[in-house]
C-alpha cells in the first residue's frame, strides 16, 4: 500500500523517512527487510515507532525534521 506514497516523495525530491508502526514493541518486518522491499537507497531513514505514543511520534517528526536539514545542507 505504501508504494505510490514512496514513488511520489522520491519522484518529488522532498525528504522523507519510514516508520514502521509496531504495537507494544511488535515489529513484524525488521527496516533492512522493510529497505529491500521497497528498494529504498541507504540515506532515506528507517525507524520503529508505536505511533499511538506521543514520545514515539515526536521522535518520529524529529527524525524527519533532521533529515531534512541534512539533505537540504549536502
């Protein structure tokens, strides 16, 4: 399902990263799995995250916000 969503932010330049939402620590796909399944290059972040879990998500916006800066400096 995620495919048009990656293959927009790619084809647009814009930064982005992947969250692997798990519940209560469960992740059924690990993010080198997850990496090579959606053919993702090595710079484009993978993270876990329970999104349900405001510090989760917070981490979750951080991460994407620092990316974002390093890719807007390189």
């Amino acid at each position: 399902d995620c495919f048009p969503a990656v293959d927009y932010f790619e084809n647009s330049g814009l930064p982005f990263v992947i969250a692997l939402n798990g519940f209560d620590g469960s992740q059924p796909y690990n993010p080198e799995e997850v990496r090579e399944a959606l053919q993702i290059g090595p710079d484009t972040p993978i993270i876990t995250t329970d999104a349900r879990h405001r510090a989760d998500a917070k981490s979750a916006l951080i991460t994407l916000v620092e990316h974002a800066l390093m890719a807007r400096l390189r």
